[in-house]
C-alpha cells in the first residue's frame, strides 16, 4: 500500500534531516518547522525539495517556494498534497 503524503513528507524529513522516528512521529499539525529545527537550514531546505519532487512525483517551481511552505508540519503537507492531487 502507498505512503500518504504526509507520511512521505515524514519520512522525508527523518531521511534528509536526520531527525529520529520517534521525533518526527511526535509531531502534529502545528509543529514548527523552519526556525524551529536546527537541522533545517537553507541546505536542507533544497534537499527536502528535491527529495519531494522525486518520491511524490511532483515537480515544484521556484515560485512555488516561500517561508510559509515550511512553517509548520501541516503547511508542508498541505502544499505537497496540493502538488500531488494536481
């Protein structure tokens, strides 16, 4: 059975950030992400992307990038489900 993409996005952010299973299983909807995460940085930030891209089959313009993206945990999922359903 396929990942959601909110599990996708979890463990994306496990992968590419390093952070524990049991971190990233803790988080909800509100969760800060950027700013609030050490482990996200501006580096990290592309490789999230680009690990997006490839595991949801989506393709995310440069425009299509903001602060707001990376907010919270339900931001992040909210725009990769729009990327997603099309």
């Amino acid at each position: 059975m396929p990942l959601t993409t909110q599990e996708t996005i979890r463990a994306i952010l496990t992968d590419v950030l390093g952070l524990s299973v049991d971190q990233v299983a803790a988080m909800d909807d509100h969760t800060e992400l950027f700013g609030a995460l050490p482990e996200l940085d501006s580096m990290a930030v592309a490789g999230l992307l680009t690990e997006m891209e490839d595991r949801l089959g989506i393709i995310i313009d440069d425009d299509d990038v903001d602060g707001d993206m990376f907010a919270t945990l339900g931001s992040l999922v909210a725009f990769a489900h729009t990327k997603v359903s099309g």
